[in-house]
C-alpha cells in the first residue's frame, strides 16, 4: 500500500489553490438544493457532506463539446467556390476533479473500451474522449453511508471502492487519509505530510463501517451472467416492459444523470458563413432518439425504449464486454425519476420471471 497521507480539513482550500497552479480543478459546490462540479473558486471550500446530485461525466465527457469551427469563404476568382478553413479546440488543459464518488469513478469503465475502439483493431477511437480522460484525475471521496439507492455492490463496488480513482480520500474527524493509487494520484498528494497509524486505521473503520450501511445484494451472490439472461430473456415480452414503464414521463432524467450512459448526437451550429459542430448529449429515453431518415422510427414506444436502457445496461453491454454492466448501481437514475421507476426492480423482476419458467 501506498503510504497515506493526511490533510486537515481546514488546509483543502489552500492545497487545491496549490493544484490550481498545475490543473484545471472541479469540486462539489452547493447550487440551490444540487451539489454539482464546478471549476472550483480559489479559496472555497468543496461541498463534503451531500452527496453530488450529478455525477462528475461531464468533466471527461461534456454535455455540448465542440469538436471544431469552421469558416467558409468565398473565392473572388470563380463563382460560387467557397473554402471550407476548419479549426480544432485546444487540447484539454490537466484536470482534477475533487470529491468525486467510488461509483462514478467506476462508470468511467463504461466509457472506456466503447470509445476506446472496443479494443479491436480498425475500430475508430474518439480522440476527444481519450485525452480529456488520459487529462483528468480522480480524488475519490469515500462514501460513509450508503444511501436507500445505492447498490454499487449489485455491479462489484463498494461505497469506498479503489477502483478507477487516482487517490482515495476518507474523511476522518477533522481531515481527509489520501491514499495514492497510480501515478497521478501520487503526484497530487507527495507534497501532504504522513498520515499517523491511528488516522489510516480510523479510514479503514470507516471503509468498514460504510460496507455495513448497504443492503444486501437480494438472492446474493449475485450472478451478472443470470441477470443478463434473465433480462434478455424478457426481449419478446411486451407485457413486461408496458407494465414496468407504465408511468415514465420520457424525460431522460435517467440518463442525463447516469454516469454510465454515453450516447451523443452531432449537430452543427452555424451563424452566416461560420460555426461550430457540437457534439452533445442524448437519451435513448426520447422518441425521437431511434428516428431513421426513411421516417421509420423503431422504438416510438416508451416500453421498447425503457427495454432497451436496461436491456443494454444489464445483457447487451455486458455481453460485449467482458460481463460488466454497464451500471455502477450509484442510484441516481431512481433518486431522481419523477415517476419512481426503479431499476433494481426491473431486474429483480425479469430473474423473478426467469425462476418461475424454470
Ligand atoms: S427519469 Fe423516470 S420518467 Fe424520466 S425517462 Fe427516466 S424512467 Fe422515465
Ligand atoms: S443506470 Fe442508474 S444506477 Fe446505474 S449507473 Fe446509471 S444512474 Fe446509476
């Protein structure tokens, strides 16, 4: 293990004005009943207590990016020749995000392979993406409790999971234990001064301690490769799916929330002669979302719509790769549905279904 290190509460403004110099630097800040991430302002001190309201996606994936401008312009010797001048954004500047969430740093996974080619030779790579994510780094705060929505452990995390944070920071009375776990992480954290053994102790009763706040995985241990089956097995039953989206509004709340989903759209916004192409968020949630140019749409309906969110999150995303869902169980898409649709009961409900064909 790493050696940990401590910070005093009451120093966090002062270290991050520090890595301010170097980075770009987002933390969780109080913006009427939400705790979102801003470009943090020097000398604040990070919203620590509420858990963030959104996840931290937007840091690596932007909710409208601009890929590029472009210019035409007319060309005085010939009629109606134009020249097309396309100009690319500057690269991304390094970026911390302080106070993300174990399960968010996890949701990056989801990301990675699909725009990373998936892996396969030929397959495209969103160079965008990559160097935003190669750019950032995650000081992850543990979690102390788990929240009734939380179910990280269904998906193989934990409210103070290691995995894809660069540092972990646990709050202990009046400071944060940083653990360094790559590279980056340790460059963040070498110039903090050594934690005691009483302080790295208290951090590990509290890992402990947050562990024993989360309900217990039903019918545990889980078997990613029976959800998969038992959802994929619902594909063909319109019954199912009309029943469990009986009452969603279509508002893509789930999905803009969700620090796993990563569908775009393209658009170019042009204004006279110049603009820009944007790439932004969408929702597979919307009717609009599967609109084919022959006018044909094949999921006008919102219960093929909701069947394909959590047939991809839980069968046909984890068939591709690897067996990982393509959900980190952080619960935001249940605490902030107007309509209560639950996904844990979806599932629940398809392996239900699946033991009573049996
Ligand atoms: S947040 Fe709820 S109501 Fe809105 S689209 Fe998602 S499931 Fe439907
Ligand atoms: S599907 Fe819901 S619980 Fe899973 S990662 Fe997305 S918002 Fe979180």
């Amino acid at each position: 293990m790493a050696t940990l290190r401590y910070l005093p509460l009451a120093q966090v403004p002062q270290w991050l004005d520090g890595l301010a110099k170097s980075y770009t630097v987002f933390a969780p800040a109080r913006e009427g009943s939400a705790v979102v991430y801003r470009p943090r302002a020097e000398g604040s001190m990070p919203e620590l207590t509420a858990r963030p309201t959104e996840s931290a996606k937007h840091v690596v994936f932007p909710r409208a990016h601009e890929l590029f401008s472009f210019t035409y312009k007319a060309d005085p010797a010939v009629v109606g020749k134009r020249d097309l001048t396309l100009t690319q954004p500057q690269d991304p500047t390094p970026t911390v995000v302080f106070g993300a969430l174990s399960c968010d740093a996890r949701g990056f996974f989801a990301f990675d392979p699909v725009y990373d080619g998936c892996g396969t030779k030929g397959l495209a790579k969103d160079v965008y993406y990559l160097k935003r994510r190669q750019n950032t780094a995650l000081v992850v705060l543990a979690c102390r409790t788990a929240l009734a929505t939380c179910f990280c452990n269904w998906t193989g995390g934990s409210p103070a999971s290691r995995e894809g944070a660069d540092v972990l920071a646990t709050l202990v009375n009046d400071g944060l234990v940083m653990e360094a776990l790559t590279p980056k992480g340790e460059e963040l954290v070498s110039g903090l001064a050594e934690a005691g053994a009483e302080q790295g102790a208290a951090a590990e009763a509290s890992h402990t301690a947050a562990e024993a706040t989360m309900a217990p995985v039903p019918g545990a241990p889980l078997d990613p490769k029976a959800i998969a089956d038992a959802v994929l097995a619902r594909f063909d039953d319109a019954t199912f799916w009309q029943a469990e989206s009986a009452g969603c509004l279509a508002c893509g709340a789930c999905t803009y929330l969700c620090p796993t989903c990563y569908c775009f759209n393209i658009t170019d916004e042009s204004n006279g002669i110049s603009g820009v192409r944007l790439r932004s968020w969408d929702t597979c949630m919307a009717s609009l979302f599967t609109l084919e140019a022959s006018g044909h749409n094949p999921r006008t309906a919102k219960a093929n719509r909701l069947k394909n969110r959590v047939g991809h999150k839980f069968s046909y995303y984890p068939s591709l790769h690897g067996g990982r869902f393509s959900c980190c169980g952080c619960g935001r898409c249940i605490k902030s549905c107007p309509s209560s649709v639950d996904i844990r009961r979806i599932v629940q409900n398809a392996l239900a279904a699946a033991n009573v064909k049996e």
